[in-house]
C-alpha cells in the first residue's frame, strides 16, 4: 500500500520519467485527454482540479496568513511545540541533502519551514514560504493539499504537480492525526528539486508523522492522568456530589454516580446527547474565565464550572451541578454577586453604582474600555443581579466567528438551509437566550449587512431564522462590549449610526487599570491568593520594589496582564516571598525603558500601546489611524518595545 503512494522508485531514468509525465501533463491540460498509465491517486487529484476550476499554469500559491497571526500560532499551537523538537532532529538527519521540512496545518497552509537558504529562495519563485496555502484548491495537486485530500501519505513528483510553477520540484507528505480523536491536525512535508528525487523521503515523512503523534499520545495520556488525579482530589470527600469531570475536547472523563443519577444518564458519555446540555457545551466552548456559574433551566440546575490546568495550559473542566436555593419573586437582589469585581477606587465605584441602578432594568447596556479591563465580568455580575438571573447569560464573540458563520449562530437556520447543516435545524443564540441575557462582545466586529437584522429584533423583539420567513418572538436582554471607539466608526460608515444608537441607551465606560490607582495592589493579592492555591504554592509576602513597580506600570492590557503576570511571579517564586525578579521579564524591560523617556514620549507609548491593541496589531490600520507611514510606525514600535518586532 506504501508503495502505490510513492513516485520514485528508483533514482534511475529519472529524466525518462519526468519526459513522460511531461508528455501526459501536456495532453492532459492542452488537448483534455485523460492519461494513461498514471497513479490513480493523482490522475484523481488532476481531476478535481479541472472540476474545481484551479489554473495549471499557476506559477505561486496564495499567501493567506499576516505574520501577525503566524506569531499567534507559533505561541498558541499545541501541534507546533510538540513538534519543534522532532522537526530539528529531522533538520539534522537531512542536513546537505537540499531538501526543505514543512510543517503545515489541517487546511495545508505552511507554518513551519527550514532547508538550506539557497534552496528557499528557489522555492520562494513558487511562493513555498510561510504563510502560503498549499491545498488542492489553491495550489493543485501537490503532497500537502493531496495527501490532506487523500487522507493518506504521498509522493508528488515533478510533472505529477497539477500547476506549473511546481514541476521542478518532488515533495512527499504525510498527514498528522490526533491518536485518540483521528482529527487531522497537520501535514509534515519534505520539498527537493525533481532531478535530486528520493524514494525514501516519504518513508522519511511517514515516521516523522509517526513520532509527532507518538508524542501527541505520550501527552495526552499524561494529561488524563493529571486530569484523573485532580478529580480524585475534588471529590475525595464529596463522592456524593453531582460531579462531572471533562478534557479540553468537552469529552466526559469522569463522573460521579450523584452526576450520572441527577442528570439520568446510563453512561456518562451520553451527557451531550441531553438537547438541554447544548447552552453549557457552548458555553464551555467560548469559556474566557477560569471560573463561572449558568443556570440551566429546563433541569433547574446551577452548573459551577471551574478549570483544570497544567502548565499554565487549561486541559479540562469540573462540571459541579446543584439546585439552586428558591428565591422568592420579592426577594431583593443578592449583593455578592459584584463580590467579584475587586477594588475600591474612586473610578470603579463609579462605574459598580451605575451598574447596579441598570442592572434591574431591562435596557440594553454598551459596556467600553481597553483590553483586558473586565467587561464580561461586569456583564456576567449585571446578568446574575437581574431578574432574568434564572435563565440564560450567553456569550458570543463577534470577532472570533467566521463572518460567513455569525449569521447563523446568531439567529439559527431552518433544516436544509446549508449543505452539511443540522438536518433538524439549528437554534441561534437568541432562542437559547430567550428571557435571559445575550452579552455581544467586540461588537464593532460585526459584519455591516448583519447589523440591520440585529437592529430589528431589538426594535421588534423577533428574530427570523435563515432559510425561514416566519418570525420567532424573543425576549433577549442584550449587552454589548467592545475596545474600540464606536463613534468614529459611525463617523467612517464602519457601524450603523441607527444599531449605535440603540445599543447606547445606557454606556459604562471601564476604566483602565491605570487610572484605578491601590486597585492594582489589591487585585495583585487577590491573584496570589488564587494562584498559590491553584499551583500548590506557598506565597505569603511580597518584596516592596515588586509593589512600588506594580504601582508605576501602565499596564497596556489591563487586569488581564495583571493577572497573567501575578501567575508567572506565583509560578517561578522560589520561596514565600515574591521577588521583582520572578516577574515576566518584559515587564522588567519595559520599566527600564520607561525610567529613561521623557513625559512626552511616555505619553506616546501609552497612546500606541493603546492602539496596538484596539487594532489586535494590525498595522496597516495603526499607521492609518496615526496618519503616519508604516516605516515611521515601525521604528517607533521597535523604540518602544511595542509588539513582536
């Protein structure tokens, strides 16, 4: 079966094979007749591309992905640091054979590239660089895009390539699955010129495949231990508690019999064929804190959810359900809920009263500020201090789902709307939230044509699913958040003036961690306290330089880099005490630069911090917004440490 898949199978008469590939590629694209004697798994691969309508006299593939998110990935991919070391084992073996080594991701894009410099900026001539798509559809028949096509290893050689500015080149790809789920998460690919081709590359590949998902299980197994243990520890005296115990896929792993007999479950994998679970499960899937509560009605269950993690990294949840305690109609409104928004400051006070006035009424609410100062937490503790705290708080982010994709989750499709769909249809997220609270955020992300049909269902309190005529009465309060400055984008005709407006009845600006003066000190003990119990840390004190620099740090991102950096100190502290030095070192590098810049050019730091993250650094926009050229924005980016540079 290996053998079908490879091109070469001997490093003889490689010019006659290449003569006569060339020869059926010709006929093929010129004169439409089908070849013979070719692999079937790539005269099948010629042929969804002609149907696909790619161009086989493409000389480059598309490049899809900015370096902003390629820096992203590198940080974020599971797939990527797993692999890092078995790709530079794999770069020595080959070393002076001129080859390349590619790791891609499931869609074939190439996040990963190493070879010889000579040889790179040959393969650059056909844009094989970071960033460019390879799949079938964009780049034809190829190893990567075939073999993801395929589902299988192959060797792709010379004139076998469907696009011409590929046929100098024999690549040889394997696919990368996920060992317990059989996802695919990539493609490890090796790239030579034609005329030094290799047999043995796509043995090469094939085990490099094999090692990256042997160390995906070594992993995997080792996180459902850790998993396991956590939850002997939780419910080593509480047994008798309806608790349930998932991974990072939403996968149950374990489950009390209290859990599997509240919920009247025969097996604890079955919890998500419940239709009433749906609203936990997405909310699980777009869970931003590391702790939460949602009431789900149709059980009459309060659901606690708290995170696992290990190495910083959550891998899991504890699901811990329990009846709420009845509250009487006339009961006034629990104060503790706000409990969880620490300060004192003159600033947030502020903005707590106001948010406890609104929260008894049933206005939309637009909730502004920075990055990282704490709208959903706000959102959640306005919801809980409502009437509508029985039902549901969902939350969606308008900046994370696909624009193609925003519509239907929003407002669900009737059954047959979409190829591949529910057949049964699906609910948006405002049925689900029908007399709760819907919380939009990033809300200036969301595609202009939708915002129209947002309008009208907060003017008509209906919703009309797609595929569908027939309105759905919904009573939906809604909040709305967002970083960025919605009047101007009125003003650019990027939202609708008329949506602004109706979304603005009540604005609570958050103020930004700099400008909550002690709150700084007060969150950071609030943090160790957390931090040192969830990392079995014993963390008591903390040297005064630490608290004097906590206090001057202007913190760009707010209490969410507060937070992650009180976990690095909690992390790296080697005894009780918490020294300047277990801080992250940026942090320390910023302060330096800070002490030696002048008032103004502080100032200007903070503004381009500022936009760095309004703009998620895009800096195409940042230079527009400055009115200044992206050369200038560069240099001074690079003066101040802004970014990945």
């Amino acid at each position: 079966m290996a053998n079908l898949h490879i091109a070469i199978h001997s490093i003889n008469h490689i010019q006659k094979k290449m003569e006569m590939l060339e020869d059926m590629w010709n006929r093929f694209v010129f004169e439409k007749h089908d070849p013979q004697q070719m692999r079937l798994h790539v005269y099948r691969s010629w042929k969804r591309c002609q149907e696909i309508g790619v161009n086989p006299h493409q000389k480059q593939a598309p490049i899809v992905i900015t370096d902003d998110q390629l820096v992203d990935w590198h940080k974020q991919s599971h797939l990527y640091h797993l692999s890092r070391s078995i790709l530079q084992d794999l770069a020595r073996q080959i070393e002076g054979t001129l080859y390349l080594i590619t790791l891609c991701d499931s869609k074939g894009r190439i996040l990963h590239l190493h070879g010889e410099r000579r040889i790179l900026q040959k393969a650059e001539l056909m844009n094989f660089v970071i960033g460019a798509d390879w799949s079938e559809i964009s780049a034809g028949t190829n190893a990567i895009g075939t073999a993801i096509a395929e589902k299988q290893p192959i060797q792709i050689f010379s004139y076998e390539h469907f696009c011409q500015g590929a046929h100098p080149w024999i690549c040889s790809a394997a696919p990368i699955h996920d060992p317990l789920s059989g996802q695919l998460l990539g493609v490890i690919d090796l790239t030579g010129p034609s005329d030094l081709a290799q047999p043995h590359s796509l043995g090469t590949a094939v085990m490099t495949a094999k090692s990256i998902e042997q160390r995906f299980q070594e992993t995997a197994r080792e996180t459902l231990h850790h998993l396991q243990a956590r939850f002997n520890q939780v419910t080593h005296n509480r047994y008798h508690e309806p608790i349930v115990l998932l991974d990072e896929a939403l996968q149950v792993v374990e489950a009390t019999p209290k859990a599997l007999s509240l919920l009247q479950l025969e097996k604890r994998r079955m919890l998500w064929s419940l239709p009433e679970m749906e609203p936990l499960k997405i909310a699980l899937s777009s869970l931003g804190d590391t702790q939460s509560e949602m009431y789900l009605p149709s059980r009459q269950l309060k659901v606690s959810i708290g995170s696992v993690f290990k190495e910083r990294k959550r891998v899991g949840f504890l699901l811990h359900f329990h009846k709420p305690s009845p509250v009487s109609s006339t009961s006034p409104i629990p104060a503790d809920h706000w409990t969880h928004i620490i300060g004192e400051s003159k600033a947030l006070k502020n903005i707590l009263s106001k948010s406890q006035v609104v929260a008894a009424s049933n206005v939309p609410i637009l909730l502004t500020g920075e990055s990282g100062t704490g709208k959903e937490r706000f959102a959640r503790a306005i919801h809980w201090a409502s009437p509508r705290h029985r039902r549901e708080f969902l939350a969606i982010n308008c900046g994370a789902i696909p624009k193609e994709l925003i519509a239907s989750e929003i407002f669900g499709y009737e059954a047959g709307t979409f190829t591949g769909g529910n057949p049964n249809g699906k609910r948006g997220k405002f049925e689900e939230a029908d007399g709760g609270t819907l919380f939009l955020d990033e809300i200036a992300e969301m595609p202009l044509d939708l915002q129209v049909y947002l309008l009208r269902v907060l003017q008509e309190n209906e919703i009309v699913r797609l595929g569908s005529s027939k309105p759905i009465p919904v009573d939906v309060r809604i909040i709305a958040a967002t970083n960025q400055n919605l009047e101007q984008l009125v003003q650019a005709g990027k939202f609708r003036s008329d949506l602004y407006f109706r979304l603005n009845v009540v604005q609570l600006a958050l103020p930004p961690l700099r400008e909550r003066g002690d709150d700084v000190l007060r969150l950071y003990n609030h943090f160790v306290q957390n931090f040192a119990e969830k990392h079995g840390k014993r963390v008591t004190t903390t040297e005064d330089d630490v608290l004097a620099f906590l206090r001057d740090y202007h913190w760009p991102g707010n209490i969410r880099e507060l937070e992650n950096a009180v976990e690095h100190a909690v992390l790296f502290a080697d005894r009780e005490r918490i020294q300047l030095s277990d801080l992250p070192s940026y942090l320390l590098r910023s302060n330096v630069t800070n002490r030696s810049m002048t008032p103004l050019e502080q100032e200007e730091k903070r503004l381009l911090t500022q936009l760095f993250q309004e703009t998620k650094g895009n800096l195409s926009e940042m230079a527009r917004r400055c009115n200044i050229a992206r050369s200038t924005l560069y240099r001074k980016l690079k003066k101040y440490n802004i970014g990945v540079m």
